[in-house]
C-alpha cells in the first residue's frame, strides 16, 4: 500500500474570475466556485488512485472540518484516514482569470499541539508493515510550542528505516532542512527549483546549475533526487547518473497543484512497475495534465495517457 501523509491539509476554494481588482466587490455566481479538499498529500492520492487501488491518504483535520473533509475525500475518491485535531483546518484560495498569471492565497495554518504530532506518528507507526512507499507531502503548520516539528520528519525518517519502507519527502522549512542536515537515509525527496535553491542558498536559474543542484542533493544520503522544473520538466538523480524528462506542450489554465499531481502519478507507476523512469514519465505527463484544469490534482488516468507520448 502506499500511505501519502499531508501535514497541513487545506479547504481549496478556486474562483474563475472575469476581472479582479485589489478594492473592488467581486460577486462570484455558485457556477464558478470550485471547492476542494486539499493539501500535497490529499492531492497525490487523489492521482495515485486513478492508477492503483493501494493507497491511503493521512492526514489531521479540525474537529469542526472533519465530517466535510470526509464526506468530500469520499465525493472526491480519495481513500483517507483523518485524525481529528482541535485547530482548525486552514483554507486556501486560488484565483484565476484567463489571460492573466493566477493568484494564490496560502494560509500558513493554525497552530497545531504537540498532541497531534504524536497522534500522527503513532498512525504511522501502526501503518508501517502494510506499506510499500511512505510520501510525505507539504510543509508543517505552526506549532503551538517552538521547535515541537524539528524533529518529526526524522522520527518518521527513523521508523520508515527500521521498517525498510522506501520514505519519499516532498516538502520544505526547518523541519525538511533538520530532515536533510540529519543525513538519515531517504529513498527519494521532491524539490522544485526554487526550494532546492532556498536549500542551497543560490539561485537555480540554468541546466547547468539544476544538474549541479541534483549532484549536491544525493550527498544528503538521499537515493532519488526529483528536482522539478515547472512547465519544463523534471530531473531525476541517482547513482545511476541524471536524467532530463522533458513535458509535453500543453496549453496551461492552472498550474496549482502539478507538483502534487507528478508526485501521486510517480509513486502509483514506480509502485506498479517498479521503473523509476517509467514513473517519472507518468509524474511529469500528470503534471502537464493537470495544468490544463483549474481545480487542483484532478486529471484522471486517461488524461495522463494521453500525454505521455
């Protein structure tokens, strides 16, 4: 089974707009008001399952958001275990206008008690013999005390280890950074280009530098390196040497969401197969599809099929 956990999952609420103005009143009819349960890892699961039926979203939600969280991952065919938690559960807002570059708004979260990181912990811990892969997918929320999530990410590094589970980490801040600085094994992280130079401390701005980015990744004991490159395409590192996987043409509406989406396909197809390549295939085609949608993560199986040529 594959298990993608999200840390901070999200109500994503997507507004297709004719105009937007800073100051102005929007009315929005129902018509174009697109609502979602989302978050890294709800999303990778969404697309996962469209290609295996063995996998299991993990993650928190507020004790006043969860029936909705459930009833929506189970409109939204996402298989899901929800651990209830008192914060609430943050939203999150896209706005799109044909045309124009969108707009996000991200909440950071609410502050989350330490409770509810060893609740999620102690799931995992539980889950670990049935798994295949563990994703880890987004960054953590505020913790209610300093410092509660620096070392999550290496607890749950150590567990995968003990377990021998392939870990994949797509995520970013202190807690990813603690992870990385650790040098505990990883089997696989996802970096886009601008959190691998955040990681780094550079700017990633040619193929030279993205390659040299790579080579530098595996020396965090890390087996896999994904380094994504937007509309481009993706890199993937290993002892093996670098390769480029090129995306398809494609006529972008949003991009929300791509990242996740070639996350869920990659871990689906390499679950399956067993072909790092072949899965990346997969991972770069559904995040191209998923670009030509505006809700996030939502392109089926044939869509990505259709792509991957």
């Amino acid at each position: 089974m594959l298990l993608f956990v999200t840390p901070n999952p999200c109500i994503e609420r997507t507004y297709l707009l004719d105009d937007f103005a800073c100051g102005n009143v929007h009315r929005v009819p129902a018509a174009k008001v697109l609502l979602n349960a989302g978050g890294k890892g709800i999303n990778a699961t969404r697309i996962a399952a469209q290609i295996t039926s063995k996998v299991l979203s993990l993650s928190w939600a507020g004790s006043e958001q969860k029936a909705w969280f459930a009833a929506q991952l189970q409109r939204e065919g996402v298989p899901h275990e929800l651990l209830e938690s008192a914060a609430s559960t943050r939203t999150c807002i896209n706005i799109l206008r044909a045309g124009h570059p969108k707009t996000e708004i991200v909440e950071a979260g609410f502050p989350l008690p330490d409770a509810s990181g060893a609740a999620l912990l102690a799931r995992i811990k539980v889950l670990l013999p049935q798994l295949s892969l563990l994703a880890i997918c987004g960054s953590y929320p505020p913790a209610q005390n300093d410092g509660a999530w620096d070392d999550h990410l290496q607890e749950i590094a150590r567990m995968a280890a003990a377990q021998r589970v392939p870990l994949l980490v797509d995520s970013k801040g202190a807690p990813f950074r603690s992870l990385l600085e650790s040098r505990l094994p990883l089997w696989a992280i996802k970096p886009n280009t601008d959190e691998a130079a955040e990681l780094l401390g550079h700017p990633i701005t040619t193929p030279e530098a993205e390659r040299e980015a790579v080579k530098v990744l595996l020396n965090y004991n890390v087996e896999n390196i994904i380094l994504s490159c937007g509309k481009r395409g993706a890199y993937l590192g290993n002892a093996d040497g670098i390769q480029f996987f090129a995306a398809p043409a494609i006529n972008e509406v949003s991009a929300v969401g791509s990242g996740d989406s070639l996350v869920g396909a990659f871990c689906a197809q390499w679950h399956t197969s067993g072909d790092l390549a072949l899965a990346l295939q997969w991972g770069v085609a559904a995040g191209a599809a998923n670009a030509m949608q505006h809700k996030s993560a939502f392109c089926t199986k044939a869509d990505i099929e259709t792509l991957l040529p």
